[in-house]
C-alpha cells in the first residue's frame, strides 16, 4: 500500500512539472537555459524520465524520514482525484 501511495504521489509531482499551469513559469525559465531538445529541457518534457528522478527522490525522502508521509499523502490523493475526474469527462 506504502508503494501505491508513494506511486502515486510522484505521478502527481510528475505532472505538476510537466503539464500543470502552476509550473508554466519555471518550465520556461528552464527552458530558456536548457532549451527542450538538449537533455537538461527534454527532462521537464518527458514525464517518463522525469518520473525516474522524481520518483528516485520521494523514495529516499520516505526512507530517511516517514514523516514524508505528511508530504506524499495528499499528492497520491490529488492524483486519484484527477484520474478519477479524467475517467468521468470520458
């Protein structure tokens, strides 16, 4: 349950970087020192790469303290949330 929580949780964050508005303006600030088609820009177009590295970073996170939990719950919530609402528009 611990790993679908914390899956879910860096889909969330995954996301939050590399679609939703709220990062609009840091993915352009990045963009304009690492431009999409060099390997540091594709890193924030590429949800499957950057889910590694976000991923990688909620796991040590969860290891080192538990109380990360505080942190990832309501990430895993927004994402069953909004696959839900995705699954309902259909």
């Amino acid at each position: 349950m611990e790993y679908l929580i914390l899956g879910l949780a860096t889909y969330r964050l995954t996301r939050l970087f590399t679609r939703d508005t709220i990062f609009e303006s840091f993915r352009n600030w990045w963009w304009i020192k690492f431009p999409p088609h060099k390997k540091l820009g594709y890193l924030l177009t590429c949800e499957w790469c950057l889910s590694i590295w976000l991923g990688s970073l909620v796991f040590v996170c969860y290891i080192i303290n538990t109380v990360t939990v505080l942190v990832v719950a309501p990430l895993a919530l927004s994402a069953i949330a909004g696959l839900l609402t995705a699954y309902e528009d259909k």
